[in-house]
C-alpha cells in the first residue's frame, strides 16, 4: 500500500484517473495553479505530495499548506470572528500581508465602497517533512500505472516528520504577530490539521488555552480532521480553541513586544482590494 495519499489534489487510491496527464500538468486543483512543491534539484518537476501516512499509524499527514483550501471552507469557518461584518459588505480574500511581527498567509476582509469595515488573519501550517518523499512518490506512480523514468522508486531513502520544529516555528510567528492583532482588538487564526494540534498541546504549556473558544479572544486555533469517504478525503473542522497574547508567551516562555498602529493595517488592506481579491459569495 502506498504511503503517498493524495497526488496533485487526487486519492491514490484510484486507478480511475488519468494519472499521466495529472503527472505531465502538474496542475493544483486548490490554487488553480501549478504545483508550487517542485524538486530543488530538477525546479521545473512538481511533486504534487498533498498527504501522506507515516510510521505505525496509517491515518493522513498533510504535508502541503494548500490542501487546506478545499472548497475554502477555512474561510467559511473564521467568518463569525468578523465581529463588525454587516450584509451587504464585500468579502475579499488577501493573501501575503505584511504587518509587524511578519507576514500573514492571508487576510480575510469585509469591506464597503473600497473602505474596510472588518478582518480577521489566517495562518496555515502544515508538517514539515524530512528526507525526502520523491522515492515514495515514484513508487506510488508505478502502482498507479505511471512508469517512473529515473528509477529512484528503488532508493531506499525515505521520509520522516518535522513535529517538533515545525510546532516551534509556528508558535514562535504566531508570537511575533499576535500582539499586533491584539492591540487593534482583531483575531488571528491558526489553521492546522487535529493531529498536528494534539501533538502541540503535548509538547507545549496549554494552560492558558480554552477548550471553549471565547469570541473576544485575540488567538484562534481551527483543527481540521482529514475524513475518507469512497476512498476521497475530505476536511472537516472537529476542534476550535482560542487565547491571548499571554497564552501564546506562556507556551513558549517568552515575552511579547510589539506596537502597530491601526491605520497602517488599514491602509495595506485597501490599497490590495481589488475585483480579483472579492471571495465568492460563502
């Protein structure tokens, strides 16, 4: 069986596509673009790995922030912390903002006659993997029907998973950026699988983190199950937590610092509206 889950958007556990011509476009069906994952060695391949198994547990790992844009249902889900959104208001997404403390994966944004009303920010985090996962990938090619052409579906190297630096990446950005949200009373949402989450709350002092999310709360947590139906899988959000600035130094030890003013996030914002950022109706 193989490791490799999902390819280019699709389960491997169906011989029914066109594996060929998913593997030669290399097309991502959740970005409605090319593969961004691509070999350092050869930039011009794609390795299309969205989820993947590992070790004893055969449950799915997503390993590409990406995956997490199916049907953009993470959008849906952060819409009630846009406390001041009122019907009739546009709903734009904006991706890769700058504020202080580092960038925002994206900024959902309500907004009327180009002025913003309301937003909330939403980071993704994913696995980090180590080794590498292109041997895997050709082998589950040839299981496909896909005759690899490089023969490293006989390498022996493989892959693991980067739990812990990838849990202390992420709490140390959310650090830096969650005062910033803190001091113009907005919400920052981190968006990760529950798997990843339940391995942070191990590793990492929760204390001060409610299992009943409040509102008011400055940091959100969205922890998405990855669920097979017919052999496809599927997101669906199962837990949602949230705290403070506090909370956030209290998993880490350390102390937050940073000032913003409220206008300059305003400012960035609407000079990046366009008719391209609005999102279609949720």
């Amino acid at each position: 069986m193989t490791k490799v889950l999902e390819l280019f958007g699709y389960s491997t556990n169906s011989t029914t596509y066109d594996w060929e011509k998913i593997t030669t476009e290399q097309q991502c069906p959740y970005t409605m673009g090319s593969c961004f994952k691509v070999r350092k060695s050869s930039p011009e391949i794609a390795i299309g790995t969205c989820c993947v198994s590992h070790g004893r547990n055969s449950d799915p790992i997503l390993i590409c922030p990406a995956r997490l844009l199916e049907r953009n249902q993470v959008f849906s889900d952060c819409m009630h912390l846009m406390t001041t959104h009122e019907p009739g208001n546009e709903v734009h997404l904006v991706s890769e903002v700058t504020v202080p403390g580092g960038s925002v994966d994206y900024f959902l944004v309500s907004a009327r006659d180009g002025k913003v009303k309301d937003f909330v920010g939403i980071e993704f985090q994913t696995l980090d993997t180590t080794g590498t996962v292109w041997p895997e990938r050709q082998r589950t090619l040839r299981a496909l029907g896909v005759e690899p052409n490089d023969g490293d579906e006989h390498s022996s190297k493989g892959y693991g998973m980067n739990w812990k630096m990838t849990a202390k990446t992420i709490l140390v950005q959310l650090h830096h950026k969650i005062q910033t949200f803190e001091n113009v009373n907005r919400r920052l949402v981190l968006v990760v699988q529950d798997r990843f989450l339940d391995y942070m709350e191990k590793e990492f002092d929760f204390n001060l983190v409610k299992e009943q999310p409040v509102i008011g709360d400055s940091m959100h947590f969205h922890a998405y199950g990855v669920k097979s139906a017919d052999g496809i899988y599927r997101l669906r959000l199962e837990r949602r937590l949230s705290t403070d600035a506090s909370g956030i130094t209290s998993c880490l030890g350390l102390q937050a610092n940073a000032n913003v003013e409220f206008g300059q996030i305003l400012a960035t914002l609407e000079s990046r509206l366009s008719s391209q950022t609005v999102l279609m109706p949720l």
